[in-house]
C-alpha cells in the first residue's frame, strides 16, 4: 500500500495535540506552561498561540486600547515575532528589558527612591552627595552614568526596578489595564526574581493578566536565571515532537529525558549518534584540580585529529558550514582558536569566554565592535558601540584626528601587545576606557613605578594580560561572536547543524560531565541538584543540535558508572574506543 501524502508525520500528530491543549487553556483563561523540548518547534507554538488570541480577542482588545505582550530575550526573537503576525498593532512584541522600561519610566519619583538602593550606584551617587535629586531615570544604551541632569540604568537595574515596582498594587493595576495577556518566550531564561514576582502577584492571587510561558528549562543553561517554574495554578502543556533531528538521536534524547518523549518528523531517516572515549589511553593523564582525569593537551589534540579523519572517511564534512564542533575542553578551544594565553593567564575560562574580566569585556564590547564597523565603512555603528563620554567629532580637524587614531588602532590589533593598544587608547581616548579601567590603569602604573616587595595579585595578572599579543583578542572576540567552526556549547542554544562533534572534557570549575553521568546512573547527591541540573542541561543542549550525525568525544577518563549511563541512552554498540591512527 502506498503512503498517503496527505497524513500527518508522527511530530505534527504530536504537536497539533500539544497546539490543541495549549489553545483551550488560553480559551478557559488559565495560566499555562509550554514545555517545548529540542527541536520541537517552540516558536510556532507561540506563533500560533499569537494567532488565536488575534482572531479571537484582536478586536477587543484594540477597541479597550490594550495589547498582548509577547517578551523575547533578543532583538531577533522580537522582529522574528513582529514578522510572522505581520505587526497586528494588538500584539506587543519586545525584550524583555524594553518591555520592563516602557512600564516603570512613567513612575520617576518612585524610581528617584529606589535608585539609590541599587549597590551598583553606590559610588557614582555618593561623587554627587548621595541623592538622586530631580535628576531624570533614563534608560537607553544600557550604560550607569551619572550627570547634572539625568541617572542613565544598566539592564539589570530595569529588571531590578521592575520587580520592586510590581509590589505596588497600583502598578500591577496599570500593567494588567495595558496588558490583559503576557506571553514569555525562553521563560527558563527569565530573571529569577523577575520570575518569582509573576508568581507571588498574578498566579498565586488568580488576579491580573493571563501568563503564558513558552521554553524548556532542560535548556536552561545561564547562571542568574529562574529555569523550571512550577505552580500549582499553572497547567503544563508538554508537546512531545521532534522536527529536527533524525529518528537515532531522537532515540537518545528520549532515553535520557524519558518524562517528554518526542515523535519524529521522518520515521524513515534513521540518523546516527555515537560516543566515542579514551580510556584505553595509557599515558598519564592531568592532575591539576579543574583537568583532573583529562588528557594533556598534545595528546587531546592528536585524539580530535584522528576521530576527524574518521568520521569524514564516513561521510562527515568539515567545511561549507555542514558539521559544527562544539568543544567544552578549554585547553583544546583556547588553541586551535589562537587565544591559548587566556588559557595560562586566567584560573578560571569564564574570566574571558564569558567577559566577567573588565578589560577582555571593553575589547571585545568596545574596541572590537568599533575597529570592525570603521573597516566595513559603517560609521554610524562605530559611533553606536562607543561610550557617550567619548568626545564626537565637531569639526573637520576632529574628523581628520579620528581618521588617524582608529587606522592606528587598526594596525596595532595585529603587530602590538595589548599593553600596546591600552596605551594607544589612554592617549587618543578613541575609544575611551571606562572609567574603572582608567582607575585600575593608574593603580598600575603606580604599582610598577613602586616595586613593591609584596605582589599584588591583580597587579599581576594585569601585567600578565598586557604582554599578550593583541591579536589573541581578535582571536577570542571571532570565536565569541561564533564566526569560527567551533563553539561552546553556551553558544548554540537554539541552533541546529547537520552534524555535530561534541568534545568533552575538563578546565572548566562549573563542569564534570563524567560526575554528571555517574550521578544519572548512581543518584544526585543531596544539596548537588544545581550542579547536575547545569550539566545534564548543557549536555542535553548539546547533543540535540545535529540534525543527521551526532558524535561525542570525551578526553577525560570515564567511569564504569558514566560508561553505563552512556551506554543506556546511546545503545552498548555506540559507546566506542576512540583510536589513534
């Protein structure tokens, strides 16, 4: 009997059964969670979520001046949005950050008071006597300033002001008279105070606007943010489909994460998805805390060389953007990446991957951005990546002077040292530092001049980062921004790739992927539930991407108990010895 071209795949059974419960909660006014795992299909749940309440609350709403808020983490999540309802003026759709400011903006003497309670201010409020006065709150570029006339908000300080603004009855009465409706995507994103606000005012009560939660907090992989949300008020919606990958990932995942089992989108493309490990290696492998049970760095290396040559002698292609290597082994990222430095400088990779150092963060949010733009020709980006207290150009000469400044800035990213590039920027002041580096600047320089008997160990470590050679940032600033085959896993949420190579190892103090496996097969250890949650998250993120092959290398030693864990979820045959050839 021949297939019927008409009958729905087993994934789009699944989802119009998830779509359905999802649209009848909406109907009934009750509160609910989409749970979307990977490859789901998240976003058109939540496009068609959109749909209905246009078609059957558009009117109305518009009639009483009132809007859904759809609130999205990212700028391209919101034009993604804005485009699919084709900008129906009864839907909202914004970040969240933009959504927080256009409600608290209006309350200014509420936000004069409160200002001053946010730590972050501290310094900048005390230079002025401490008091905000009848200066104006304002938020724009996202940068803490203080001047005679305004104080200027950090992200943050909106989430936080947002939140101590909800506690107010009257403003929880203005939030729900605008917005009846209040859709969130990514919700295991969410600030987490933010989140417990919504929880405590609209869905414990049963008063104020209908919430409606999109995500997976399996994919929750950020520090600070809220990931599962559980309420008893709350209906829970699991929509078990998978329009990604193929049948033998989609195995796997559901092996691992059998509380949502998803259905394929083709029964018949079977897919592959195999671990490979290096116990067998017989070397002596690292000791230090963080490498504990990983390979030497040589020695991982020659491991992804020879499992490269053997997954493209099986069809794998590593150019023309069809396979991405996702590595969570520092050692291995910082070199073939050319920023090893960071790796020896800094204790701990999130001090430059994630930017948490002041000055690796202003080369890469500032320097980079304005370097790039002045290159391209897009000079109106250059002047939106610089500080507002950089001096603009007001006359012909200024033009002339910027023009030499930047060329000069340019050519020194490649041959100069980062001390270099500092020092160039501290003269010409395009772009200018931050304040707190141009303070940490002067400590150094007295700091050296003095020869102090005693090290100061930031001292150092600035002495350190200024011999590295410039080039090194541009390095690590291309792998950030993901212009590079390889990425951290933090990097793909939400991506998908033909294959996907996952090497795992250590170097990173958040992550022990073999302790994780150990704990999936023996128990978590009560009070570890946040280290393994982090974990299981990032590898579950991991090995949902590839839509066709999945490979997993681990350099570090696996235990029988991580093995078992493995094999369970990949098949005995699939958990292989990786060789050297």
């Amino acid at each position: 009997m021949k297939p019927n071209p008409t009958a729905k795949t087993p994934a789009e059974v699944a989802a119009d059964k998830a779509q359905a419960e999802l649209h009848e909660c909406i109907a009934k006014g009750r509160s609910v969670l989409l749970e979307a795992g990977a490859g789901a299909g998240k976003t058109y749940s939540l496009i068609e979520a959109l749909k209905y309440l246009i078609k059957n609350r558009g009117p109305e709403l518009l009639r009483n001046r009132q809007q859904i808020a759809c609130i999205t983490y990212t700028n391209v999540a919101t034009d993604e949005i804005k485009s699919r309802t084709d900008g129906h003026p009864a839907i909202l759709s914004s970040t969240i950050h933009s959504f927080c400011w256009s409600l608290i903006k209006d309350f200014q003497p509420y936000l004069r008071t409160k200002v001053p309670t946010l730590k972050e201010f501290d310094q900048k409020l005390a230079d002025i006597g401490g008091t905000v006065g009848n200066r104006r709150i304002e938020y724009d570029l996202g940068h803490r300033t203080v001047s005679d006339t305004q104080v200027a908000l950090w992200h943050d300080d909106v989430i936080a002001l947002m939140v101590a603004l909800m506690e107010e009855e009257k403003f929880r009465a203005v939030l729900t008279a605008r917005f009846p409706v209040i859709l969130i995507d990514e919700y295991q994103d969410m600030n987490k105070d933010f989140a417990e606000s919504l929880k405590k005012h609209f869905l414990e009560t049963g008063k104020g606007p209908l919430v409606c939660f999109f995500g997976d907090h399996w994919q929750k992989i950020y520090s600070g943010v809220c990931g599962k949300i559980e309420h008893g008020s709350l209906a829970v919606v699991k929509k078990g489909a998978n329009f990604r990958s193929a049948k033998g990932i989609v195995e796997v995942l559901n092996r691992m994460r059998p509380d949502l089992p998803q259905a394929v989108s083709d029964p018949n493309a079977v897919g592959t998805a195999v671990v490979y490990h290096t116990n067998s290696w017989a070397g002596v492998r690292r000791t230090e805390s963080h490498w504990k049970g990983d390979l030497p760095e040589s020695d991982a290396h020659k491991y992804l060389d020879a499992l490269k040559a053997q997954l493209q002698a099986a069809g794998w292609q590593f150019d023309g953007g069809a396979t991405k290597i996702l590595m969570l082994t520092n050692n291995l990222l910082a070199e073939e990446q050319g920023y090893g430095s960071f790796n020896e400088i800094f204790s701990y990779p999130e001090s430059y991957l994630k930017k948490e150092d002041p000055y690796i963060a202003f080369f890469t949010d500032t320097v980079e951005p304005v370097c790039m733009a002045y290159q391209s020709k897009r000079y109106g980006n250059m002047f939106a990546a610089l500080d507002a207290r950089t001096p603009r150009i007001l006359a012909h000469s200024d033009k002339d002077a910027w023009k030499r400044d930047i060329e000069d800035l340019v050519k020194l990213r490649e041959v100069g040292s980062i001390a270099d590039v500092i020092g160039h920027l501290r003269k010409t002041q395009r772009p200018r530092l931050p304040e707190p580096l141009e303070r940490r600047e002067a400590e150094f320089e007295k700091y050296v001049a003095s020869s102090p008997a005693e090290e100061d160990a930031k001292m150092e470590l600035r002495k350190k980062l200024g011999a590295v050679a410039y080039k090194e940032v541009v390095a690590l600033d291309r792998f950030i921004d993901d212009k590079t085959p390889f990425s951290t896993k933090h990097g793909v949420k939400g991506a998908e790739f033909e294959n996907v190579l996952v090497v795992v190892g250590r170097g990173w103090n958040l992550y022990d992927f073999n302790q994780m496996l150990e704990w999936f097969a023996n128990g978590v250890p009560k009070g570890k539930e946040s280290t393994f949650e982090r974990n299981r998250n990032l590898f579950y993120v991991t090995c949902s991407r590839p839509r066709t092959r999945l490979a997993v290398l681990f350099t570090q030693k696996l235990s029988l108990p991580a093995l078992t864990t493995l094999r369970t979820w990949f098949g005995t045959e699939a958990v292989k010895e990786a060789v050297l050839v």
